[in-house]
C-alpha cells in the first residue's frame, strides 16, 4: 500500500475528555487504573493521544461496541503487521498482571475496613451485634483527600487476652467479611474475563475492516482519477455541445424566416390573382351598370322636364292653398273667439241656472229595511209628488191635554225627494250640475244629514262595485272626464285632495294618521278656507284619488251604538280644489268640491254612557251648523262660524260665491220617528235660506305668479 495515501492520524479530532474505566464491583477504580493503563501508555507511548481511548470502563456489551470509533486512530499504522504483534503482546500483559494485582490491594483493604468497623461497633454499646457481608469501597479522588482533612476515629479497644470469646466472635465477624469478598471479587473476575473476550473478538474485527478500508480507499482514489478525466472530457464536449446547439438554432430561425416569407409571398400572390379576378369581374358589371344607367339617365332627364313643368303648376297651387289657410286660421281664430264667449256664456248661464234651482238645496232621501230589520215597525210615508212626502206614526198617540187619540200627519217639501228604491245613479244625476260648477271655479259644498244608521255614509260613499257607488266616487270620475274634454279646448287643471275629521271638535289628517303637527283652520277672502299643516296630495286621476279615500276611510273613527253598528263617530269631509288655466284666454278659475259625511245625530238619551261625550260633541256642531243657516237665513250682520269647528271649516262653502246642496236621510223606522221629524225640520229651515252668489273670479295670466 501507497504510504502517501493512507489517512493521517495526526488530523483526526481529538476527544476533549478521558473515558472511564468500566466499574468492577467491589474493585476500587484506582486498582483497576494502573494495571491497565500505565502498561499500554509504556508500550504505545509514542502514539497520538487518541490512543489512550483504550482505558475507557464498560459495563456491558454495549459500551464495548462504542470503542470502534476511538480506538481506529490507534491502530492506524503504516506497518499493519507489527502493530497487531504489539497489540497481542500488550494483552498478554495487561491480563497477567491485571489477575496478580488484583488480589493484594484488596486483601488489605478489606482488613483494614473489617478492623476499622469492628471498632466503631464495639464503641457503640447501644447498637446491635450483627453480621457483616462487606463493604464496598467507593472511588474517591486522589486530589480531594489531599484537600480535605479527615477528623480522627478513635479505634475501638482490643478485647482482653484471657477474653476468647469476643476474640473469637471478632475473628468469625472477619472471617465472616473475608469470605464474602471473595465471592464478589470472584464473580467481579469473572466479567472482567468475559469483557476481555469481547475486546479480543472485536479487536479481530477492526483488522478485518482496516484491511477492507485500505483496499476500498485505494480503489475509490483510481476512480476519483478516472472520474476527474472524464470530467475535463464532459466539460469539453459539452462546450462543442452548446457551440453546435447555437448553430442549430440560428440555422433553425433563418430557416423558420424563409418559410414565412415564402408562404406570406404565397398568400399574397393568391390574393392578387383574386383581386385581380373580382376586378375583371367588376369591370364588367360597370360596363353593364353604365348602359343601364345611361339609358335610366336618360328616363330621368324626361321625367325631370315633365316634374319641372309640375312643379310650377304646384307652386301656384301651392300659393292658393297659402292664401286658403289664412283666410280658415282667421275665421278659426274667430270660432276661438267665439267658442270662448260661448263657454263664458255657458258658465254664465250654468250658473243663473244653479242659482235660480238655489244656491241652498236640499234633497231627502229615504233609505229601505234590511232583511234583518223586517221585524220593526216601519212609519206611514206617503210621498205626493217627487218633491213632497207625508210622514205619520202607525199607531195613534195620545194628547196629553185632551187626554183624546190624535192622528199626526206631518208634510215636507223639499228640493227632491227620493223613496228607498231609488238607486245611486239616479241620487248622483241630480248633484251632476253641481260639479260642473266647482269646473266653473265656484265652491260647491255637498254633505250629508241626519240620525246615525240612517244611510248618510252609504249615500255619499257607497259600497263595492260599480251600482253601489257612492256620491263621492262618482263625482270624481265626472271630474276627470269633463277634464279630459276641456283639455281638447286649451284647457288644463290642476287637481289636489285631501282628507280630514272632526272628532270631538279636534281636527285630525286621514291621509297621515301619525301627523303630530297642530292642524289649525285659517280663513282668507281670497284663497277662502285652508288648515294648516294638512297632507294636500296632487292626483293625475280618479285612480288615485279612489285609493287615498280608502286609505282615509281605514283611517276614520267608527264606533257602535243603538242604531248602527258601525256608526260615524266623526265629520268626514273630502275636499278636491280645481284650478283651471287657458292661456289663450288669459284667465284662470279657482273653485273646490266639499264633500261632508257628517257624523250621526243622536239624542243624549239614547246614548250609552262611554259615547256621552261624543254625542255632544256631534250635537253641539250639528246645532251650531242649524244656527249658521239661521243666521244666513234671517241675513244677520254676523254670523257664528267660528262657534264649531265645522262651520268653520265649511264657511267658505256656505256663503260667498257658493252651491251648497243637503242629503238629509231618514230611517223609515216607528222607533226613529222623533229623530227622523227634527231631521226633516232642520231641513226645512235650511231650505228657506237664500244666498245671493258673488261674481265667479277671473285672473289675468300675469296675475298667476301672484297667487
């Protein structure tokens, strides 16, 4: 083998610490230290330090196993054969002197301990006598007991000579100890020989794998040669390698580029011959197009002379038809002019008419039985003619003076009257006028009178479905439609709602039942009668306006009483404001539509206890609506409007230039009779007042911003 190849010992990493010797029972480390150790340090004094692994103690198989590693570096000789000569001789050795050294120093340390024991026990007279198996002796560090100063024992006292029965108790105590550490060092022996058997096999097998690594090692040195030779050769070739690929690949892309530019070449050429085949083509299509179209040319040329010598004749056609049209927008202007003073005496005359039938009309109605009412005694009702009715009880009372049976017959006339089987259609024909007149800007006020259950709510309101419509539904669908036929004439209106009651003199928004905000009534000759902080909602149709009134109508307050189950615990009114403009006339009308579902009258007797207040309430402004009418009736210099709040708010609806129309309703009952004849009286004193009607307004168009 190659010297020079061979691993140096010198650098291998030293251990930083000695390992221990394995621990032999009952043997001190410091005997088992120079047997071993200072021979093999004479013999291979000369090696490196890594030598000197060898003392290391095991205590089983394990820890032997783990020499392998530090032990290589000692064996390492450029000379094989001597070192394993070495080796055998230095076991040899070690295990001859190991087995003779063994035996003194442990003879005299057991005595010495036995005697230095039995001292201190015959010192101690309160402990008792007992065998001793032996003691061990523990390893202790020279350097320490230099250091420390052991404190004197006092050696216990020999027995007397002539005592041979302690003599001979001490002499079997000793015996007794001798005995039993010579077991221990016995057996200690015997696994210290087993240990030397194990170094030896495993001695056997680190020569083995030397010689093995030696031969490995030199083979893996000419494969690192052969390795690095074709390195230099792989980097060479790679180098052509690449150098080759290079040209490849420029060669590759001038290649790729003349095969584009061919076919790009290609695909041009094929298009120019198609091109070049449309344009043949189209060539001769012009060629065709242009006879075609000189002979069309020539057509046209013909017919243009011929429109020419049209076109004159429609010119002066033309200037005829020119002067037709001023001569029909002069007489149209004159048909306008004439249409407006023809609607100005419609308006007029429509008027004198209203007032001539009375500016306050009242109309009676009386409403039919139920099917479950056919069990009440119904009064004798004679109607003479359609304006007048007879009205008596069925059976005949008595005078309280005379004492004698007296046939009451009271008789009414009133503006119409109208028995239970008359319809809806036919009670809304007489009001119809009365709409055309809020048109016209006039304040119309139609409300409803009598007592509760007496059909005041059904006549203005009505029920579901077209026959059952009440006064209200039906007003505004004729508002909408007469609208829609003035709008042809260069009329256009604006139309505005809103819904309030009355309950219990305090004046609440139907149309927003969370309105927090004070509603306070307000009076104005010109704008006439407003209230504050009402929800005033602009409508574009009687859709709309159908739809709010059921929202107010969930709104209102009803409540049960003797007559009716759902009676009006309030006043209702429904208010539609009208303002009309026609530019061409300059003018605009301002007029309003009251509609009033009074609450019903009910006498304070008849009344439970929890309605008491509400009663008199309703009466109270019912009977300060009776002495407004009276006063209006007799022309007073002052009249009480502001004594209810009904009046109040109906002020503008009752004087001025106002049509005022009065549903008074009965129940055709025997039990209703009293309430039915104040009814009726009322009435009739209503129907005595006489209103002389102011001039309707008319405004310039420069008078609109104004307002």
């Amino acid at each position: 083998m190659d010297k020079s190849k061979m691993p140096n010992v010198s650098k291998l990493k030293q251990p930083t610490t000695m390992l221990p010797l394995p621990k032999v029972k009952g043997i001190s480390s410091r005997v088992l230290q120079p047997l071993g150790q200072n021979k093999i340090q004479e013999d291979v004094g000369h090696q490196q330090p890594a030598r000197r692994m060898l003392t290391r103690r095991s205590k089983s198989v394990s820890d032997l196993r783990l020499l392998s590693k530090p032990v290589e570096p000692f064996f390492r000789k450029p000379d094989g054969a001597s070192t394993l000569s070495k080796l055998k001789q230095l076991t040899s050795a070690s295990t001859t002197d190991l087995r003779n050294k063994l035996k003194k120093p442990l003879v005299k340390s057991g005595l010495k301990t036995l005697t230095e024991s039995s001292r201190v026990a015959k010192q101690t007279p309160a402990a008792p006598t007992t065998t001793r198996t032996g003691l061990k002796r523990t390893a202790t560090n020279t350097s320490e007991e230099n250091a420390v100063i052991k404190p004197k024992v006092l050696k216990p006292a020999k027995p007397a000579p002539y005592d041979y029965k302690a003599r001979f108790n001490l002499l079997n105590e000793k015996h007794t100890d001798l005995v039993q550490i010579h077991k221990e060092t016995k057996q200690k022996l015997g696994d210290v020989e087993k240990d030397l058997e194990r170094y030896e096999a495993l001695k056997v097998s680190y020569s083995k794998l030397d010689h093995e690594h030696s031969r490995l090692l030199e083979t893996h040195i000419n494969t690192v040669d052969k390795l690095t030779k074709c390195n230099i050769d792989l980097e060479q070739l790679e180098k052509e390698y690449q150098k080759l690929q290079n040209e490849h690949e420029l060669l590759k892309k001038e290649d790729s580029e003349r095969r584009n530019n061919i076919s790009l070449l290609e695909t041009e050429n094929g298009r120019l011959n198609c091109n070049l085949t449309t344009l043949n083509s189209e060539h001769e299509d012009l060629q065709n197009n242009y006879s075609t179209l000189k002979d069309t040319h020539e057509k046209l040329f013909y017919d243009y002379k011929c429109l020419c010598v049209k076109s004159d004749n429609l010119e002066k056609d033309l200037t005829k038809a020119n002067d037709r049209i001023d001569c029909l927008q002069g007489e149209l202007s004159d048909y306008k002019k004439s249409l407006h003073f023809l609607e100005e005496l419609r308006r007029k005359t429509h008027n004198e008419i209203q007032d001539l039938k009375g500016t306050i009309r009242v109309f009676c109605r009386v409403r039919p039985s139920q099917p479950q009412e056919n069990d009440k005694m119904l009064c004798n009702i004679t109607y003479v003619d359609e304006n007048t009715f007879e009205i008596k009880k069925s059976k005949e009372s008595v005078n309280l003076i005379s004492g004698k049976a007296s046939d009451l017959k009271l008789e009414f006339n009133f503006d119409k009257v109208f028995p239970p089987e008359a319809s809806q259609v036919e009670v809304f024909e007489e009001l119809a006028l009365l709409a055309q007149s809020a048109l016209d800007g006039y304040h119309v006020c139609v409300f409803a009178y009598g007592q509760t259950g007496s059909g005041k709510t059904y006549t203005m309101q009505g029920e579901a479905g077209q026959r059952c419509m009440g006064i209200i539904p039906r007003t505004v669908d004729l508002i909408f439609r007469a609208i829609n036929n003035l709008n042809r004439t260069g009329w256009s209106y604006v139309v505005e709602v809103s819904f309030l009651e009355i309950y219990n003199e305090n004046i609440k928004d139907l149309l927003d039942k969370n309105n927090k905000e004070h509603l306070d009534i307000r009076f104005n000759d010109g704008k006439g009668t407003t209230v504050t902080n009402l929800t005033i909602k602009k409508v574009e149709s009687s859709e709309e306006v159908k739809q709010l009134m059921e929202s107010a109508n969930r709104n209102r307050a009803v409540a049960a009483t003797n007559f009716n189950e759902h009676s009006s615990r309030s006043h209702a009114v429904t208010k539609i404001t009208l303002t009309g403009t026609n530019e061409e006339m300059q003018v605009c009308y301002a007029g309003s539509l009251s509609l009033v579902d009074l609450a019903g009258s009910e006498s304070a007797k008849t009344s439970t206890s929890e309605r008491i207040t509400e009663t008199k309430n309703i009466n109270k402004s019912l009977s300060t609506l009776g002495t407004v009418l009276s006063a209006l009736h007799n022309k007073e210099s002052h009249i009480p409007y502001r004594n209810s709040k009904l009046t109040y708010l109906l002020q503008s609806s009752l004087g001025g230039n106002s049509k005022t129309l009065m549903f008074v309703n009965i129940a055709p009952f025997e039990e209703c009779y009293g309430e039915s004849v104040n009814a009726l009286r009322f009435a009739a004193k209503v129907k005595e007042v006489k209103i002389t009607s102011k001039k309707n307004k008319t405004y310039l168009q420069r008078e609109l911003s104004n307002l």
